[in-house]
C-alpha cells in the first residue's frame, strides 16, 4: 500500500504489465494466482530455460507451483515451476513501485504484451481437433448405454470449443476481472514455453494442507444461477444428487484403501461459481492426530483424475475417454497450484480454463453423465462452463 516515502504509485493493471513483459521478454514461466476469497493476487517467476518435471512429493518440493496434465505420467512426476521470484500484489488500493518494477521495463503495453504473449504461446496449427455436437452427443448416447448395461456407473466426456482471438488481449485486465467476477474461484495464468499459456478459473479443489490439516472437496452437479438469491432457487434433481453422491463416495472409497477412519465430513451444500451452481462436500483430517503428515502426496496418487472429471470406476472410464474423444485434453482436467508458499499446498483441478494459442483460445469443459442424463442438457452445460472463460476473451470492453 502507499505510503509518505513512497516515490510513485502505481495500478494492479500497470505492476501486472511489467510482470508479463519482464517474463515474456526474457523467456522465462510465470504463475500468476488469486485464492478464493483473497485479498491478493500472487506471482512466481522461473527463470529456468527448461521447465522441470520434479516427483509429487508435496512435502519434499521447495516453494512453486505445481503443473500436471489430466493423463496420468509414467514417471508420478509433475511440472514445477520454481519461485525464484515470489510477487505478491495487493488487489485494493494502488501499489508503491518497489525493486521489481523499478528494473521491468515500465513502458510495455497491452498491445506489445499480447504480440510478444501470442509468439511464445505457440501455434494452433493441427494440434488440436475441434469438438462436434454432434460427436459429443454420440459420446453422451454411447456412455448412457454402457451405463444402462452395467458396465460404468458414471463417465464425464469432455470437448473443446475455439475463439478466435481479433483484437490485442489485454490480459491484465482480464485477470483482474476474473478475480473480481469469480471471488470463489482460483483465479489463475500459467505461461511456460513447454506448456503454453493458460487462463482459468476453478472452482474446485483437489487438495489442500494448511500447517497440520488436510482437506478435499466433491464437487458436482451443475445447474445456473437464477435470480437475485441463486443459492436460494435452487432446486436438484436426483441425477444431480446422485452424482454429487457419487463423487462423495469415491472420496471416502480412497481413505478406505489407506485404512484413514478419522475424518469429517461437511455437506452437500449448494455453492455458487460464476453463473453457475453446484453441490459441494468439504472432507477435513487432522494429519497430525492421525499420524499421517504425508496424507497430501498420498491422496494426490488415489484422487486423481477423480470421478468428477474422469467418472467411475476409473479404468473403465479412463478406457471410455481414451476411446471416444478425439483431442487431447492436455492441462484441461489435471491439477495447478502452490506448494510449500506460507506453510500451505493448494491444488486445484483444472477446469473452467482456456490455453491460448497465437490466434485462438481453446476452452474445454466437462458433463458428468448417469443413466439419467439428457445428451442435449449435457451441450448445454458444457455450452455455459466455456461461457465462464470464453466471455472475458472476447469482451471489447475489457480488451
């Protein structure tokens, strides 16, 4: 915040350009992050040429941020992105300059940002299949029928949908506004030469450990938000319930392999995130009364991917995607955040994102399909999840 001393301040839009254009101009990965409810925006710098790929042991890795796509690795490793700088940038207020934006070159704008953010973000070329309705509406057909003979309990197909990019993105202003629209989500932008550039906005949690307490969430079940109290017109349908359950069920299947009985449970509860609405159950347990301080590693192993972007049982659902979906769904899905920054790892799965390219955004989303599913309700949820990103990409207001 400001003070008597300070010789200038600057806007959270301004320290936010000279980060991307410091990074971008010297080839090096960033995160830029907001968690639920936070005050503050964080950022970590890399400067490695290579990113790397270090084993998910929360516990050993030093303070970063965690990257790993949706398809299992052979090897249990993830990608890490070492906090050589560590930023963090209060979102009220304005900002006294300080020793980082004193030696970033100040004069960078949004224009300059997004031409050097378009040429290190790789092309689209033929990457990338683009999803049809009507092979999703296949897909949702064929999963309701393995379903209805028994062979899977619940599937979640996934499909991609592009934007062409026409004008300069003003990328700071977007996340900006993301963490404004979305104040429950975990707001977030990755750009690394490896991976690419993504955006999102999540609002679920895979795994968290805060000091001696971990925690997960089933989260499932999606309908809009409507009116001015959403939370109190909401109304579920017994496939909604029955496949927040379902999430719910696996959570406590996984503490049931490791033998874990000491646990609370809180919910279901509807919550809201962006225009949309779910049903969540929150999952608590003391590590240190349990004896079990590398709880964290270990449910990251038996959670993902979970039955909530994935379905159940999993190898027949893991088979069932493999099978069906045409494109690779790459970071979409997997698991992004801090570990060991404050005495606390935060790992959020990977939904409600968007990479983008050097002339599209690529959103991808999700319907979690039962016996009770209606193919044309699963396009259109899957049409208003990719509206939660899509819409500030495309917004000449903010761009």
């Amino acid at each position: 915040m400001s003070s008597a001393t300070s010789e200038k301040v600057i806007t959270q839009e301004q320290y936010l350009n000279a980060v991307f254009n410091y990074v971008l101009e010297h080839g090096f990965s960033l995160a830029v992050w907001r968690k639920p409810k936070s005050d503050q925006l964080e950022v970590i710098i890399d400067t490695n040429k290579d990113i790397k790929k270090l084993p998910l042991q929360l516990d050993k890795l030093p303070p970063g941020f965690v990257i790993h796509p949706f398809a299992d690795q052979s090897d249990k490793k993830c990608y890490f992105l070492e906090a050589h700088t560590y930023l963090k940038i209060p979102l009220d207020g304005t900002i006294d300059e300080d020793g980082f934006f004193k030696k970033a070159n100040k004069s960078a704008t949004k224009e300059s940002i997004d031409k050097l953010l378009r040429e290190r973000s790789g092309k689209t070329g033929n990457q990338i299949d683009i999803s049809s309705q009507t092979s999703f509406l296949n897909e949702v057909k064929e999963g309701i029928r393995l379903i209805k003979n028994g062979e899977l309990i619940k599937v979640v197909p996934a499909r991609n949908k592009y934007l062409q990019l026409k004008v300069p993105l003003n990328i700071s202003g977007i996340i900006l506004s993301l963490c404004s629209s979305y104040p429950n989500a975990f707001v977030n932008f990755i750009h690394s030469a490896h991976i690419g550039t993504w955006i999102g906005a999540s609002p679920e949690i895979l795994i968290k450990t805060e000091g001696s307490t971990f925690s997960t969430m089933a989260l499932a079940g999606t309908q809009k938000a409507i009116g001015a109290n959403p939370l109190k017109n909401a109304a579920w349908t017994q496939k909604e319930i029955e496949e927040q359950a379902l999430v719910s069920r696996y959570i406590v299947n996984c503490f049931k392999k490791i033998r874990l009985r000491e646990y609370e449970e809180r919910g279901p509860k509807t919550v809201i995130a962006g225009n949309l609405l779910h049903l969540r159950s929150d999952f608590i347990v003391d590590m240190e009364a349990t004896g079990f301080p590398q709880l964290g590693s270990v449910m990251l192993d038996l959670l993902h991917p979970t039955s909530a972007v994935c379905g159940m049982p999993r190898d027949k659902a893991l088979e069932f995607i493999s099978d069906h979906e045409t494109f690779d769904r790459s970071l979409y899905a997997g698991f992004i955040g801090p570990v060991n920054i404050g005495n606390e790892s935060s790992l959020y799965v990977n939904l409600r994102t968007a990479r983008i390219t050097d002339q599209y955004a690529i959103l991808y989303a999700g319907a979690g399909v039962t016996e009770d599913s209606d193919p044309e309700k699963e396009w259109e949820e899957t049409e208003m999840k990719c509206d939660i990103i899509g819409k500030f990409l495309t917004d000449p207001i903010l761009n």
